[in-house]
C-alpha cells in the first residue's frame, strides 16, 4: 500500500491502542488518511509539536516526526486511547511544564486516559520517532531524537506501561496515523 506521497511506503505497527474529543490537538477533516479509514465515521485530528489529544470516540489522530517523538497509548478493555508529541526530554524549570517536555507530556497523557476510563495497568504504548535528521549531527552519539527517545521508553518503564511496538532512531522523518478506537499505528518514512 503507497501512501500520498511517492516513494512511501505505509507500515502497521503491531499491537493494539483508542480515545473524546480534547481541547489540545485540531479536528481537521483533510488531516491524512490511513489505510483503513476508508467508510468509517472518525474524529480526524493533526496534532502538533507539544500537543496531546485523548479520545473515547473513533478517532484518526496524524502527526509528523523528525527528532521529535510521538508516544501513543492505549487501554484494550475500555478502548480509551491517546497520542503526545513532544519536542524536548525533560522540563526541569519551576511551575507547571508543558507537553513540549517528554517528561510532562507522559504524565499529562496517562492522567487524561485514566480520567477517560482507562487503567494504568492496562495502558500499552507504541513510540515513534526520535530520529536525527540533520546531517551534521549524524555521526554523534547522543542527538536530539536518540534522547527524546530514551526518555520515552525510561519514562513508560518507570509507569509500569509496556512498549508493544516502536519504530525510533534513522535519519528519516516519520509520518505517524494512530487509531485510538482501534489501537493501530501506520507509519511512513519521509
């Protein structure tokens, strides 16, 4: 299956991961399409760097990575799911961080879905992302992305949330299509 744009190629990402319409992240009916949505009645929302959105409705949440990386989650019993994408890894600063930082942007995401049904103990996480698209930094360990991702799998590990699927690091960006009723990911390399 080719996705919009020449040369790309659409890949599912195993596991399972769904979503109510939240005030962070923009309902947009042309937001891209995923393989599958064809027929379906779904909330279509671009999310944007350091948004996060959460659903209990059908929803179609796209976003595009580069050294930046998107986490989504998702409780399989009561279907609740949700996606971040997130800039930075951490906040440290005084007063309340925003979903840029990795470290905010996890909690704030796992409180959404608990407050939406979900259970900590059933949440399951797919990561994406983290990649290091600028040659100059190529050769250096230690980038951008390969931090943003680091913090993302220490972070789920410290909440007890398992990683069924994860598609991080290259040199590529990522366009990334998550089903929150579903808990299906598509990802196409950029």
């Amino acid at each position: 299956m080719t996705a919009e744009r020449s040369g790309a190629a659409w890949t599912e990402s195993a596991g399972e991961l769904p979503a109510e319409r939240g005030s962070e992240g923009s309902a947009n009916r042309d937001a891209g399409a995923s393989p599958r949505d064809e027929g379906r009645d779904l909330i279509r929302v671009y999310l944007q760097p350091g948004q996060l959105y959460a659903s209990a409705q059908p929803s179609a949440v796209t976003t595009v990575l580069g050294s930046c990386v998107a986490i989504c989650l998702w409780d399989p019993v009561v279907t609740v799911g949700g996606m971040n994408h997130y800039l930075l890894p951490f906040f440290a600063g005084a007063g309340r961080g925003s979903p840029r930082f990795g470290n905010v942007a996890v909690a704030q995401l796992v409180d959404r879905l608990v407050a939406l049904g979900a259970s900590r103990v059933r949440l399951q996480a797919k990561v994406f992302g983290g990649a290091c698209v600028l040659e100059a930094f190529q050769a250096r360990q230690g980038h951008l992305g390969e931090k943003n991702a680091g913090v993302a799998f220490r972070l789920l590990e410290e909440f007890g949330i398992p990683v069924v699927s994860r598609d991080v690091g290259g040199r590529s960006g990522r366009k990334l299509i998550f089903h929150t009723d579903l808990g299906n990911a598509w990802v196409a390399k950029l």
